[in-house]
C-alpha cells in the first residue's frame, strides 16, 4: 500500500487531499522559494490525527514537511516535490485562559491576531506579536522562534511559552502543558521543539504566558549625531522610562530614503541616525521629562513628540519603509551582533558592497536593543549568482564578528548553506545527534535548519 | 592502568586528587545527604583540562560528578564511592563584561556574588540572584536553572543566559558564546545544559544577561483576608508599578509563627494573608499612591511602608524565617502550582498532613507571581519511612493539580523517585533518548535526574 493509502484508510478524503485537490498556497512561503507541489496534504483537526499521521510516514519512511500561515521568509515549510505536508490550520483555537495564572492554552494552528484579541477580551496582552499577524499561527511562531517588534520589553517568542506538546516522527505525543512559572522537574524538552523549524517535531498545542495589557503610549522620533549616543540614549531609557516598548534605530540613508519615498519631513536636516522611542504604560509627563533630560545630556539633538496617533503612524510609517519595496530584487537581511559593534558593521559591510557593486543601493535599520539589524540591499536586476555574491558579502562580516546570519527569519532552506557561517563544526554535529535521536528515519522537514554533513 | 593514573598522568598531580588528599567537603552538597567520599577529585584550571578528564573518564566507562559551590538540596552534586569529581571552583573568573551589550562573560566557577560585584562595578545589575550567593557558583546556577528572588522580574536563570560554553562526555568542547538577544541559526544548544544538573555535560563558560541598575527601592507589608484578593493585588501591581521586585505571600501560620519566633509584631491582628511587595526603580509617592488605590478597591485591609532600611528588615526577617529551623526535622518543600489554585492546594495538603500526623507544624509561604510555594512540614522526631510518607501525601496533592514537584531546587537523587508525578512517561522516554544521544557511555552524574527505567 502506498503512504497516501495508508493514510487514507486512516485518516480519511476530507482529511488527506492528493492530486488535484492539493491546494496550490502549500507549494511556498512568503519567501517565494518554493517551486514543487507535495505529495500529500494533511489537515488533521486532533492532536490524535497529527500522531496517526506521522506514525504512518514514519513507518513509510516518508518525509513530512509541517505548515503553519506560510508567512516564513527562510523556505522551512516548502516542500519538495514527494513530501508529505501536515497543515495545522484546522487543529486551532483557544482552549484555555486563566486569568489567575496569567496563560493562555492554544492549539498550534490558531492564527496569532485571533489569539491577541482573545487575549485581550480577558484584559491582556500576548506579548508575541509580528507584522504578519493577520496569517501567521501560533505553531508557526514557536516552531521559528519568531522575533517581531515586542521582544525588547517581552523577549522572543521563546521566552514567552511555558508549555508544550508536540508529536514526535514516530507519532509519540510528548505533553508537557505545563503552566507554572518555576518548574525544574528534569530536562525542558519544550526548548528542543521552539526554534527547530519543524525537524524534531510538530508542535501541536502550546501554554502562553500573559502579561496585563499596558495603558497609554507616548512615542518620539529622535535625531542623534554619534552611535556611541545611540548605546547611551539606550541604557538611559532602558533605566529611565517604567516600560521602553520600542527603540528602533535608522541609520541616515535608510531613513532619508523612506522618508522622501513617503513624502514626509520631520527635521530641518537629517541627522546620522534617527530613533523611534516609544514607552508604553507610564505617564506623559514622564516621557516628556526623560527626554527633556537626554537633551541636557546632549545624547540627543532634535526630538519630535507624536502630538497624536496619526503623528505616531507618520514616524513609524519610515521605518516600515514600505517604499523599499520597489527597489528591484530587494535583498533584505535578518542578521544579530553584538551591540556595540552595529554600527562599525554596518558602515563596513555597506562599503564592501559598494565597492564590488557600483550603484548599489544599502541601508540599514535595527532593532538595536535586540542586538539585530536588518539591511536592505539592492543592485539592481541581478542574477542568482549575484545574489549569492551579495549574500556571501555580508555573511563573512557577520561572521567576522562572530555575528548570527538569521536573528530572527530562521534558517529554512535559503540560510542553510551559510548555518556554518554562525555555528561550529561542533554544534552542527550536535545538532545533528539531537535529530537522530528523535527522527531517527530522518522524516521530519529533511533538508531544512541542517546542511548537510 | 586504572582511571586515575590515567588521569593524573595527563594533568598532574596538581589538578587530580586522590586518597587521603580527597577534601571532606567533596562529599555532599547543603542537602547533606551525600554519605560517600569520591574515588578522585579533578580540579582542572583550564576548558582543555575539563575536556581531558572527560574524554580520560568517557574512555573508562568512568561515572564523573561535577561539583560547583556545593549549595544545593537535591543530592545533584553528591558522589556515590567510586564516582569520580569534577570540581569547577578554580575555573574562576569574569572573562568580559560587554556594556554597550549588556552581557558578561564568566567561566563557571566564578562565586556568584563576586559575578554580581563585578556587574555592579561597571553599573549594571546581575539579575541571577539567590541566598546562597557567597558560595554558589554561576556553573551550578546554570545547571540547576536556579530561581532565587528576582524571578518575578527578571526571571529564572535559563532567561538571563544568552550563550554557553559546556563540555560533552567524549571531551568535545560545545562553545555557543553567543552575545546576542536574538540568534535563530538552529537548535538552540545551550537550553539542553541549563536546569540538566550535570547529566548531559559540564558547563564550562557562560554569557549572562546584565541590566541596568536600579535606583531605590520601596516595600511594604499588607494585610489581606481573601486569596482572591492577593491574586487581584498582584495582577493590579504588575500593571501599576513601575518595577515590581517582590511578591512574597506568607499564609497566617507561616506569618504567626516567623513573627513570634523574631519577637516582631506589625498589625493589632494576624490577617490570614501576608503579603511583601516592593518595588525597584519607581518613586515612592508611586508606591503609596498605589497602595491607596489598593485600599479604596478594598483588596489590603492594613499595610506598612517601610520608612527605614531596619522596617524593611523587619519585614524580611519574617519571610526568611530562620525560626524555623529551630523545628525537629524540617521538611522544606519547593513545589509550583498553577497561581489560581495555590490556596486551595496549601488548604488540601495543610488538612490531609494533619489528619495523618496528628500534631504536625505545616506552614506555608511562597512566590506567588512564580507559581512557586515552599511548605514547611515537622512532625518532630521522625524515621526515615515517616518522612517519606509525608513527602508522598504532599507530591500525590501536587500531582492532583498538575503541579511540579520541583519548582527551583531540582530532583537530584532526593526527587528522582516522584519525578514521574510531574513528567509523563512520554515525557521521561524522551529524556533517556536525549541522555544516550550526549551520554551514551552513561558516565555523566548517573543516578541523577532520571529515576531508572
């Protein structure tokens, strides 16, 4: 019997979909890499179904490729042509808030905006959150690790789950739903699956931690003239203001070109490096202060307040930078170092590629309280090669200062090749053991996170 | 030859000790339930040295033990005779402090209030904060994923470590230095050595979080009558301070009987909860007008602020309640539950305890934003059956509420035999296959964590 049979006869038509009933959203992510239709797709509606389904591919020996919303930029939920695709979409919802605890039980394939406004309806905030929120679930988001613009107050994804259960290549369901904030019973095997990118398991339901949902925002767009000013404006902030939810740094071309291509100006000239700061909870008066007092510091030149919401729309229309969008073949880089290095990198790298690819356009904006930077390059309609060129660029400064080529995109297929850029020949075979361990037939998203040995 | 000549042969006699040159102190950790002294003590000074013994002892079939500063209450650190000791202590010292990255780098057996002096010299804080801060060293913290009493703010040690640097079993050397907040290039290596109490590898090095410091500090004591009440206060305080830094809750006998051993009295009555908040970093007209706000919503019937560091140390002095210690054979148990049901829990277990053990002190305080309660049980002059009864009657509650049996001490060999009331079998598989997948010789603290198949 062949696997889609034998899943099949399990599972059943509405459950399994081959042939021309393979919808065609399953063949790529957001990064638009991916080229083949599946073999398969599975769209399980319980846990039980997501452990009937890999039991049967593993007994195949049958690669399975996990999908959440599709909103990756890295190509890990792209299948090739022969994989078997599982799709979380229906196994969603909330099962769970406790208001007492503060957590919130999800399955994995609740898309993460349905899941913040439940939050909120209970009077809380989930603290993950990204721009694709509208698409993205919950699966997704744990499976990656996903980043997105609340990690300096909340951190990472990572630091926001408390349990987990996933189901292992061989159908096991490992439930740990843990919902306590202190809990050191043996190994946290929910760190294996967070982060792994759907190679050591699918994670099917999560327990999120929730924080009480903050009053009043005051946000400011600053003009500074020294990066070292930057790092101060930074710790001040981060020691002055009761809750710094956003410090969002762009460096003068980058900011120069989004603000024209919108058609805004905010300043009489533009300054080096211009920061959006934003506090969330406290007291006008208080901002108004801290920032009174950064001024007598000199750390900053030029503050404007946002008077209103659509003033605080205009400063963080920039640095969304929605016009990069029309420069051709943009490349968009996702890269982490450490912070006192950000700006000795990027004035480095953007001279690097500036000399072997005349007229190219660079610029850079950061989440500089994360640690990472995301660079825009464009060089016109290049080809592949090119490309990779570029990418190779970067990489090797990122890898001079012992930097991460993906702080928060993932790996997936597109950064595999350059894992070796960021982790040593030590940590890739450790890797490697880990996923021999738990897949051990090597069924679970081959080809993805590990390059190969 | 033998293990030993092996190793002494190698690394000298400097670095290993056996026989008579065996310090007493190698034979148990603060649970002082260790009864065996070690075939050898390694004191390597170097991460190389580390890496020989192990790959000396791998090749032996030889059981090794790390040790650090000896401070837990579990048995991690114990050896059985014949096992032989990796001592971290004189693999000492700050390599690096990072300011404008927040981060220090620290090798494992760096004393961690000597790490928190170092910290504090460059203005920063070290979140990474417990009792035993004088003599317990960042390896066992890292390994233990020690809590202590910033967690409600800054959280338990595994979310204030950004890199790692651990030794396997075969002496391969796994450096994941990593400075930065966000880095998603594979598996995340280092949250398999955090909170593994040694039985995966020997963590040699580490990259911790460093924050800003914070300037003041206020705290009060408030009476409450209902649990309701202190759940509705805490969700208020972390919503309406600035930076809340305490949290301690201490139930009537607790309170009753802390108080009259120090000879403290606060309020005209005991109220049936206790509460200690404080805050860091905020002014203290914040604070009292918080505490007003309190009293108008009729969540506190009584507080005291302190005025004086010694009214702050009045209040301390109760949570600490050295008085117990006066008790015939103290149990102190470290369990977490969901917040919701800590209350009903302490009652349950308060009851069943004192039905079965007529006359038995129970008493009961804990960090309730942590989910974590410590029951303080003395049934005078016990056997060894007796005390293991009551630990059972009090984990057979905790598994009730799918509670851990372990909130921040560790299962060691003490917990080992209830961990199954907090994992699943599922669960406890995986950690064996883990285990063999890093360990396959099995020589890493064996007899730890893991109760046997």
């Amino acid at each position: 019997m062949t696997v889609v049979n034998a899943l099949t006869a399990e599972l059943g038509e509405a459950i399994v979909l081959a042939g021309d009933r393979i919808p065609e959203k399953s063949r790529s992510d957001q990064s638009l890499s991916g080229k083949h239709l599946p073999l398969a797709v599975i769209r399980p509606t319980t846990v039980q179904q997501v452990a009937t389904a890999l039991r049967i591919c593993n007994a195949h020996g049958q690669a399975v490729v996990p999908q959440g919303g599709m909103t990756g930029l890295a190509g890990g939920a792209n299948p090739r042509s022969g994989d078997v695709v599982i799709s979380l979409d229906r196994l969603a919802g909330i099962e769970d808030i406790d208001a007492a605890a503060g957590t919130m039980t999800a399955f994995a394939g609740t898309v993460l905006e349905v899941a913040q406004k439940a939050a909120e309806e209970a009077g809380f905030l989930l603290p993950i959150d990204l721009g694709a929120r509208g698409s993205c679930q919950i699966g997704g988001n744990l499976s990656t690790n996903a980043g997105g613009i609340r990690v300096i107050t909340h951190g990472v994804t990572r630091d926001n789950v408390l349990g987990l259960e996933a189901v292992l290549a061989d159908g096991t369901v490992i439930s740990s739903l843990n919902r306590m904030q202190k809990n050191n019973t043996g190994y946290d095997l929910k760190q294996l699956f967070i982060g792994s990118e759907g190679t050591l398991g699918i994670i099917t339901r999560a327990v999120l931690k929730l924080k009480p949902l903050p009053d009043g925002r005051a946000t400011a767009l600053c003009g500074l003239n020294r990066f070292e000013d930057v790092l101060a404006l930074l710790h001040e902030a981060r020691k002055g203001l009761s809750g710094l939810s956003a410090f969002e740094l762009m460096w003068e071309a980058y900011f120069r070109f989004s603000r024209e291509g919108e058609g805004l100006s905010f300043f009489e000239a533009d300054y080096p490096f211009t920061v959006i700061i934003e506090q969330s909870g406290g007291s006008d008066e208080a901002f108004e202060a801290f920032l009174g007092e950064m001024f007598e510091k000199e750390l900053i030149s030029d503050a404007l307040i946002a008077q209103s919401e659509k003033d605080r729309e205009r400063f963080w229309k920039v640095r969304e930078g929605a016009t990069f969008d029309s420069l051709p073949r943009l490349i968009n880089f996702d890269v982490s170092l450490p912070i006192g290095v950000l700006d000795q990198f990027a004035t480095e790298v953007t001279a690097s590629l500036e000399q072997e690819f005349p007229g190219i356009h660079v610029s850079v904006f950061g989440h500089v309280a994360d640690s990472n930077i995301h660079l825009c390059a464009s060089a016109g309609e290049i080809d592949e090669a090119t490309e990779h060129r570029i990418d190779t660029v970067v990489y090797e400064h990122v890898r001079q200062y012992q930097g991460s080529i993906s702080a928060e995109h993932g790996i997936g297929t597109l950064k595999r090749d350059y894992l070796p850029y960021s982790r040593s020949a030590e940590e890739l075979d450790l890797m490697r053991r880990i996923k021999a361990a738990l897949d051990p037939n090597g069924i679970m998203n081959p080809g993805k996170v590990l390059p190969v040995a």
